[in-house]
C-alpha cells in the first residue's frame, strides 16, 4: 500500500490539475495522497472534491521560508484550510509573489535578455501563482536558455544569490510552523537534506524547530540518498517527529522517473498524523479561546 504526502498541482507549480492528480493516484492504487503546494491552498477544494473512495486526500500546503543561510520549507498536513488567518497570510504571500516574480523578471531583462514581465505572466503562471520554475520556463520556452544547460542556468540566474535572484520576504520557518499549527495542521519539515542552497540543515535548527511546534520531518524523499534518510529517521525519533515522505510531485514540471508514490513512509504514519492533527487542533481552539477571552470585553 503506497502514500504520497507531497505533491503540486496547476494551483502552483505542478502540471496536473487538482482532480487529474488524484485521479491518477486512484489509478495507481495510492491509499494517501497529500495535495501540499507553494503557499497556495486553491487546489484543495477541487482535489477533495475528485476523490471518491481511495485515495484519502490529505489538504496540504507547502509554505517558502527563508532563513539567513538557506530556504526552508515547511509542509502543513490536514490543515483547515478555510482558516481565516490561513487564508488571509496566504493572500499577502500570493500578492508578494507577484512583486517578487516582476522583480526578478526585470533582473533579467537588465542582464540584455529580451524577458517581458506579460508574456511570463501569461505563459508560465497558473491560477494567479508564479515562482521561479515558471519564470525560468518561460526563458527557456523563449530560446534564451542554451540547449542542455538547464541546471547550471537555473543556478546562474535564481539560485539564492544567483544574478536574478530576490529573495522571499514572507515567513520565517518558526511563522511558518505557527501559521501551520494555528490552521489545525501537522507541520512537516520538508526535504531537510536538499536545501536551495546554503550549508546543509544542522540538526541544531532542526531540535529548534521541534521546540517550537515542528511535529514531522520528511524523511523518505528521491533525492535523500541512504545516509541522509537514516539521519533523518534517528533525528525524528529523538525529537519525537513523525517521519513523513513524499515524491514532490510536480507532473511533467517535475523531476522525471519519479512515480507518484515511491517514496512515501509506511502506511501506519497516515494514524500518527491523524492524532497529531487532531492534537494540533485542540491546541489551536485553546489558543482562540485565550485570544477571544482577552479581545471580547465582559459585560
Ligand atoms: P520559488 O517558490 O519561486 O522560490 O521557486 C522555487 C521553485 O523553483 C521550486 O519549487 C521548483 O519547482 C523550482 N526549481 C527549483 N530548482 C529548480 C531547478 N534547478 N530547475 C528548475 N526548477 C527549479
Ligand atoms: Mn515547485
Ligand atoms: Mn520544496
Ligand atoms: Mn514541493
């Protein structure tokens, strides 16, 4: 019995729609499927709506953080996403994507290179997302990128201090886990041994993280080699996080000869994060509850 617990669709960056991607987990006997994209819970509703029966579809979300040295991301599983704060944080992040994609996008064109800001927007985007996959597709859907050169560009122009690089200026992976835990959600330490860049993640931010609210690290993931997933197994038993695992999913976008469900954790994590969640949830309510007791003025 196979599970994926990280995939992306058309609501980011992913090149399947939300009911395409569960489709073809029902086809492929998947019994779990987490729908986690970049900073965007727009797919949810489509995707919950596809699944009928098997798979079980976990509402995700993949959130961009950044810290001095490295890009962290954190994944929020069976969060509520109808959340108001959720959705509110979001819609700011949605907006600064945008700033930040013209930015970059303008970067380019002072590098001589004929990008225009429209032409990006209407042929990479998707759903009003964008990010650097879709700008760094666009170039090359223009011919601007040299033939078998994708990774060494990519790394040339976004890598973090990469010549059209800007970075993100929304969350820290501390907010990031809050935001996670007040939506009632299970935060996930996502691929902690590939980083966009910087010096691999210590295990010292890791127990950092852990400590405030972190509840789940992703183990099992295709580019963790044996070394790096049994480091993380050991990491999550002494910090008592739940080994997660998914593919990163991102269709024909994606890394190739990764199936959909060949790297998920045993069937048994899909019980731990149920109780996680639900134990993040009453957390969350307690928190409203004190927030409200303290802005409602008795009469
Ligand atoms: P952003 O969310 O704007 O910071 O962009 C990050 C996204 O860029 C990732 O989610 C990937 O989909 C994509 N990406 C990262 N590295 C590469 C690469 N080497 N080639 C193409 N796309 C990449
Ligand atoms: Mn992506
Ligand atoms: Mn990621
Ligand atoms: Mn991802």
């Amino acid at each position: 019995m196979r599970i994926d617990l990280h995939t992306h669709t058309t609501a980011s960056d992913g090149s399947d729609t939300p009911a395409e991607l569960v489709r073809k987990a029902a086809r492929l006997g998947l019994v779990a499927l987490a729908v986690t994209d970049h900073d965007t819970v727009d797919g949810l509703d489509e995707a919950l709506k596809a699944a009928h029966g098997l798979p079980e579809v976990i509402a995700g979300i993949e959130l961009t953080t950044d810290t001095e040295t490295c890009e962290v991301h954190v994944l929020g599983l069976h969060l509520d996403h109808h959340h108001p704060q959720l959705l509110a944080r979001i819609e700011a992040i949605r907006e600064e994507r945008i700033e930040r994609a013209r930015a970059m996008v303008e970067k380019v064109r002072r590098l001589g290179l004929p990008l225009d800001w429209e032409t990006v927007w209407e042929t990479a985007s998707s759903r009003g997302f964008i990010g650097r996959g879709q700008i760094f597709r666009a170039m090359r859907d223009q011919g601007l990128i040299p033939q078998g050169q994708a990774r060494e560009a990519f790394a040339h122009y976004f890598s973090k201090g990469g010549v059209a690089y800007v970075p993100h200026s929304y969350l820290s992976p501390e907010e990031a886990v809050a935001a996670v835990r007040a939506a009632g959600g299970v935060p996930v330490l996502a691929h902690p041994g590939r980083l966009m860049s910087g010096p691999p993640l210590g295990d010292e931010l890791i127990g950092h993280l852990a400590e405030v609210g972190l509840m789940g690290i992703e183990a099992y993931y295709p580019t963790h080699d044996a070394g790096e997933t049994a480091r993380f197994l050991r990491l999550a038993a002494r910090l008592d996080l739940i080994p997660t695992g998914g593919t990163d999913y991102h269709g024909r976008f994606g890394a190739a000869g990764v199936e959909l469900g060949s790297y998920g954790p045993p069937v048994s994590t899909l019980s731990r994060l149920r109780e996680a969640a639900e134990a993040a949830g009453r957390d969350a309510a307690k928190e409203e509850g004190r927030h409200g007791e303290t802005t409602v003025p008795v009469t």
